[in-house]
C-alpha cells in the first residue's frame, strides 16, 4: 500500500504532503488544477518517465531540483523477498520501504531506496510490482503478454505445470548446448585423438624407464671413446702391476722394510698396517682395471644399438618433456606425458560415446516437454474459455453491452528453437468494443477510457491472481455517463475492500486493494473512502505572481460541496447540494453497516 506521497518543486506543486488510506482513494478538482501532476509524480517516482530533457520539464521554474518520495508498505512475506531480490537489499514484510526520485533542472535524476542508492532499472523493477497505473498504455502491467499469460496461469491453476515445463526445458537446452559442443569440436576431436593415439604409441614402444638416460648416455661415451680408454687404462696397469719396477713392486718393498722396523719398534704396528692395506688396495685396483680393460672389448653391433637407443630416448624428451626441470629426470617427464594424453583419449572415446546417448536423452527431453506442454495448453485453452464469460459479463455491467473479449493461444511444436519457459504457446487477451470493429490485442485499444474500464473488469475477475496491491486509475470517466459513473464506483469500491462478482462471496484482507482514481464523475468520487482534492491558486505580488497547486482531505460538508460543484460547478443550487448528500448516503450506510461487521475487515477505512 502507498502510505505516502511528498511532492516538492514539481511544475506548479511547491510543497505538497499527500497522506493516503486503504480502499478507494478518489482525486477531484477543476480542469488544470493539477490532477495530472499526481499521476506524473507517480510515473516519475516508479521509473515509468525517465530522465533527461523530459525529467527535467517537470522541475518548477527557479528550483534547482524535483523531488517525489512515496511511502509504501508491502505486507506479503514474498512480495518483501521479491523487492530485496530487485533492489539488492533486505525488505522486511510490514517494515515501510521509501522510495525518493529527484530530479535536477539540468535533466539528471538520482533514486534511492531506504537511503540506499538505486538504479533506474531496478526502480522500474520494482515499481511494476508496488504500482499498477492505467492511464499510459505501454506502461501497464496487464498490457504485456507475458504478464497475461502468467495471470492466466494463476487462474488455471497452472503454476505446477509451468514448474515442470520450465524445469524439462532448462535440462533439454543444456543437453543441446552439450550436443552442440560436441559436434563442433568432433573434427578437432578426431585429429587430436589420431595424434594423441599416435604419442602413446610411441612412447609405449619406446618402454622408457626412469634412471634409463643416464645410463644410457654413460653407456654411449665408454663405447664411443673404447680405444682411448683401453689404451690409458693399459698404461695405469702396467705402472700398477705389469711392468718392471711397478707401483706393486715397490709397495712390496716398503712394506718390507716397514716389517723389519717394526720388529724394532713395537709402536709402529699401525703404521705397518696402513702399509698392508695399501697393498691390498692397489692390488684390488689393478684386478678391477684388469676387468674394465676386458669390457671395453665390445664390438661396433653394441655401439649401434646404444646410439640408436640413446637417439630415441632424446627425441622423446625433446617431444614430450620439455617441461622437465633441470635436475629432473626427463624420462619420468615423458612418463607423466603419456599418463595424461591417455586420460584425455579416454575423456574423448567418453564423448564419443556421450553423443549418441544426447541424441537419446535429447529425444526424450523432447517427448517429456511435448506432453508437459500439451497438458499446460489445454489447462490454459479451459482456463481461457471460463475466463471469457465472466469478463464479459463485467463488460456488461460496465456499458460495453457489445463487448467482445477473447483468449488467442497460438503453440509451437516442443523442437521449435522459439520456445520459452512459459511453455509451448504464446498468448495474448483480445478485446473488440464495438460491433464491426477488429478483435484486436489489449494493448491496441486506442480510447483510454475504455482501457480503463477493460483493466477495471479484468481486476474484478482476476484480482486475487495479481500480486500488484496498488492500483491507479486515470481516465477512466472519459466519455461516460452518471449511470455508468455509478457502476464503475461502486466497482472499484468493491475491488478495494475484496469484494468480488464472482467466487469468494465476502470480502478478504489478500484481495483487497488501494485503489487511487482521479475523476471528473461525482458518482464515482462519492464511493471514495479517501477524498482529496486538488486545487490551485495564484500568490504574490503582482510582478511575482505564482501559480501553487495545494492537496487537502474532504470530509463533512467540504465534501459535500466538492461532489455538488463536480456536477453544477460554481453555481450549485441547495439541489444539487441535497443531491451530493444522496449520493454520499449509501456510502455512509455501507461504512456503518461495516463498523458493526468486524468479520468484514473494513474498520480500516477511515471515517
């Protein structure tokens, strides 16, 4: 509900404070008094008029900036959720929300919410879900055909379905999505999968172990340099122990020597033992120098055979382990290769296999959504033909006998790349007005006060299926008559209060709304619960006149003379005066009557 409206330097209104009440909020006042401006500042305060050149000519002349602020209060736990999630902020059920636009003569407009910075994105946003104004076309709520097919849903009963439909569609285009991937890739697939084939094999042939290259390589320089080394290594072993007066020889003889001074000095048997070892030592040396010179005799077959080996295992780290770091051994870099070009073929032959289960899955996505889609068609298709009697029945009551109201759904195949979450069809209310006329979509339908009356006969039928719990009338007295005035107040009256035409029989606080009109007809502004009049007048002196638009609550006799002034102007007459009070009895009767029922939940309607 808007609690509040502040108005501040807005074309001819300086300073206005609106206070506004559940039910029917009726505005009245002469022709250029302002009554527009109200629904201009809501427009402006919901985001439904933007900024620049347009913003700007609402800024009163000689003010800096415009300023609107509305007070709401949203009473519904997941209407609360839903704002949060739009302005990206906590709301809490029953918790006021503050909504300020301003707007600076240069055309630049800033909002927030509860102090919080917000974007004209998120205001709009947000203002379609407070605010439901009739009067600009391309800005209503009901006009917008994925707005009608979801209150069409509600009113069928439908909402389960949708779930499901939306659900299987969201699997069914990730499957697609996937399909899609895989197949552009398929050739690039193909080729990686030939070459990754083609390592592993390569690899696997080669059967490299770790530690292998460098033994290899070691293996490569003694069969390479054999000669050298047979030729040096011939030259130590004959000054070690093959030769006359070898390093042998002489070791014998100083340990010799060492033996006899020993037997002189019994304190030198360690050293004499260092001379032992020694020996022992040279000689074990000259063995295994024997034994090396005989390895070295390998013949020109081995020295092929470990430089072919050698070359291989160079390729294959020059190929596959160029990551290696220095210190590493590169064979287990070509190891780690070969694990994870396998990991990958087999990802491959797994997507390979994924294709013709998505052509499958895909398939049935397809048959599921087909039948959801059908099932939601026909529950829509009911939903339309119960729908169609009952609005035009309302058309009736509303003067527009000839009225013809419509539900097109047109469906789509379930493979049709258009389809939405909605569902298989599209939708949209069709209205004819008068006999000879086209059936035309709602939101063609050019008279705005017939629009009015078309969205007030909708919100009777619908209104406990629309969460949008303020609702704006403009125009909508345009080009009726008294009679008709009448019918269109006390339905409004009806829709405040939750009283329906058809379905709950008593009124309900979950179908009430706030209802704000601006209106011409005495018979309508008489079903008000809240009366307000707009007025205007000129101060100043005369070199500084100024025009100044002012807001004030009817009540009493003010009122009274109000409704006789809508329907005589200045020159009322004591008739038309008792006239007034007439047409205000009934409403006090109602207000009575309500007072005494407390089941009927209208105590809140101020008196």
């Amino acid at each position: 509900m808007l609690l509040e409206l502040h108005i501040s330097n807005l074309a001819i209104i300086e300073q206005v404070n609106i206070t506004l009440a559940p039910g029917l909020n009726v505005f009245t006042g002469q022709t250029g008094a302002g009554k527009s401006l109200i629904l201009g500042s809501l427009e402006l305060l919901l985001g439904l008029r933007g900024g620049g050149e347009e913003a700007a000519m609402f800024v009163r002349p000689g003010s800096q900036e415009a300023r609107v602020s509305g007070l709401f209060d949203v009473s519904s736990p997941a209407m609360a959720q839903r704002l949060g999630q739009v302005l990206d902020q906590a709301i809490s059920p029953h918790e006021p929300i503050l909504i300020t636009r301003r707007v600076s003569a240069s055309g630049r407009s800033s909002v927030s919410v509860n102090g919080s910075p917000a974007t004209a994105a998120m205001l709009r946003e947000a203002g379609g879900l407070l605010v439901d104004i009739h009067g600009q076309h391309d800005q209503q709520f009901l006009l917008k055909p994925a707005n009608q097919l979801l209150i069409l849903d509600a009113f069928a009963d439908a909402a389960g379905e949708r779930q499901r439909f939306e659900e299987t569609l969201r699997g069914l285009r990730e499957r697609q999505r996937r399909l899609m991937e895989l197949r552009q890739s398929e050739a690039k697939r193909s080729e990686a999968m030939d070459l990754y084939r083609f390592q592993i094999d390569e690899i696997d042939q080669a059967q490299p172990h770790a530690g292998e290259y460098e033994q290899v390589k070691s293996r490569y320089s003694v069969l390479k340099n054999a000669a050298h080394l047979k030729a040096q290594s011939a030259q130590v072993l004959q000054g070690l122990s093959e030769g006359d007066d070898t390093v042998l020889d002489r070791m014998g003889s100083l340990k010799g020597r060492m033996q006899e001074l020993l037997r002189m000095d019994g304190s030198l048997a360690d050293l004499s033992g260092q001379f032992e070892q020694a020996e022992g030592l040279l000689q074990d040396a000259a063995k295994a120098l024997s034994r090396y010179q005989d390895r070295l005799d390998g013949d020109g077959a081995e020295l092929a055979q470990v430089e072919e080996r050698l070359d291989l295992l160079n390729r294959l780290i020059h190929k596959y382990a160029r990551s290696a770091q220095s210190g590493d051994d590169p064979l287990e870099a070509v190891q780690a290769y070969r694990q994870q070009i396998g990991v990958k073929v087999q990802e491959m032959q797994t997507d390979s296999q994924a294709l013709s289960e998505l052509d499958q899955q895909i398939a049935e996505s397809l048959k599921r959504l087909a039948d959801i889609g059908t099932r939601l068609t026909r529950l829509r298709r009911q939903a339309g033909n119960r729908l169609k009697p009952l609005i035009e029945a309302q058309f009736r009551e509303l003067e527009m006998r000839e009225a013809q109201f419509d539900v097109d759904i047109r469906s789509r195949l379930a493979d049709d790349p258009m389809v939405e979450s909605s569902g298989l069809d599209e939708m949209e209310f069709l209205v004819r007005t008068n006999p000879g006329q086209e059936v035309l979509p709602l939101r063609k339908i050019a008279s705005g006060g017939e629009m009015s009356r078309i969205m007030l006969a909708l919100k009777t039928i619908l209104a406990d299926k629309d969460q949008v719990s303020v609702l704006v009338f403009d125009e909508i007295d345009a080009n009726i008559g008294d009679r008709l005035g009448a019918t269109i107040g006390r339905k409004m009256q009806d829709l405040a209060h939750g009283r329906r035409a058809v379905g709950k029989p008593t009124p309900s606080d979950a179908d009430a709304r706030q209802i704000i009109c601006i209106t011409h007809l005495s018979q309508i502004a008489a079903c008000a619960d809240h009366h307000l009049q707009i007025s205007k007048e000129i101060t100043g002196p005369n070199s500084d006149r100024r025009t100044v638009a002012q807001v004030r609550v009817l009540e009493g006799e003010d009122r009274v003379r109000e409704l006789a002034d809508m329907m005589a102007g200045k020159g009322a007459t004591e008739a038309t005066i008792a006239h007034a009070r007439n047409l205000l009895a009934p409403k006090q009767r109602a207000l009575a009557g309500c007072r005494n029922r407390p089941d009927r939940a209208m105590a809140r309607v101020p008196a």
